[in-house]
C-alpha cells in the first residue's frame, strides 16, 4: 500500500459527513474552512457521525454566512428538553474578508457555496470546508465520468506494462 492512499485513508476517516455529489454537480472553484456554531447535542451526533450534508447549501442572511438544510439528528440519549431541531440553519464563522468575498461571487457570477465536508480539525473543534461552486450541464457530468473512466483503464494498463 502506498503512502498515497494510506493518507487518503486518513483524511476519508477525519470527515464526519462529506458531500460526495458536490464535485459531480459543480465545478468547485474555491475551497475554504468555516467553524460551525453548534449546541452540545449536536456534536455529539457529529461525533458519533450520523449527520448528512447532501442537500445543504451556505447562504447570507442578517449579515453573517449560514449553513442551511443540514441535517443533524437528535441525540438519543438526551432529554427532551434538551433536544436540538434537526434541519436548523447554524452559523458559519469566517473572517469579514472571506465572508464577502463568497457572497460577492455568489450575487456577482451566481454561484453557490456548497459543504463539502464536516469535520474535527486537531484540536477537536468542528469545521465545515465550504466550497465556492457553478453548476455543471449534463454534457460537462458525462464528461467527466469519461475523463475518471479513461484515467482508471489507463492506470490499469501501464500497471500491467509494468509487471
């Protein structure tokens, strides 16, 4: 096994959900890394990640950048009076400059800002990797599977060349 993959391992276990169709239905054109406002409960759930950040997006509102449609399921071994609403929009921390700069794509070139992932970084404090993407067309999706699929057979090939 090569040191390659063992990091890919890795970095796959560090994320808690990950939002795999995000790099199939947009061209993602930046990245960057936001902390989540998140209750007790909450982290919790993402620790034992059973969260899902399929149909979520990043939106502005009152000024400030938010995490909207993520899904975060109670915790089971909570209260009921302690329980968290499991679709509610989180606040996303990010510097002012960062901050602009997404939402000035987003309303200049509209763009949208998709999570990528959710994850702990070293110090156990959870962040999202937001990308800054642009929807791709039918014909850009099929291209793209052809490019992945030439890449697999022709790693395929010279691999068997090389034995």
């Amino acid at each position: 096994m090569s040191d390659k993959n063992a990091s890919d391992r890795l970095k796959a276990q560090r994320y808690v959900a990950m939002n795999r169709r995000a790099r199939h239905d947009y061209f993602i054109t930046d990245t960057v890394e936001a902390g989540l406002i998140l209750f007790g409960t909450e982290v919790k759930v993402l620790r034992l990640g059973q969260a899902s950040i399929q149909e979520s997006f990043a939106s502005g509102k009152d000024g400030g950048l938010y995490l909207i449609n993520a899904y975060i399921p109670e915790y089971q071994q909570a209260g009921a009076h302690l329980q968290h609403e499991t679709h509610r929009p989180r606040a996303l921390l990010l510097h002012k400059r960062e901050k602009d700069k997404l939402l000035g794509a987003v309303k200049r070139e509209g763009m949208t800002i998709v999570p990528l992932g959710i994850y702990f970084n070293k110090r156990g404090i959870a962040k999202v990797e937001l990308g800054l993407a642009k929807g791709k067309q039918q014909a850009d999706k099929r291209q793209a599977i052809k490019d992945r699929d030439w890449k697999r057979d022709k790693a395929r090939v010279m691999r068997e060349r090389n034995r």
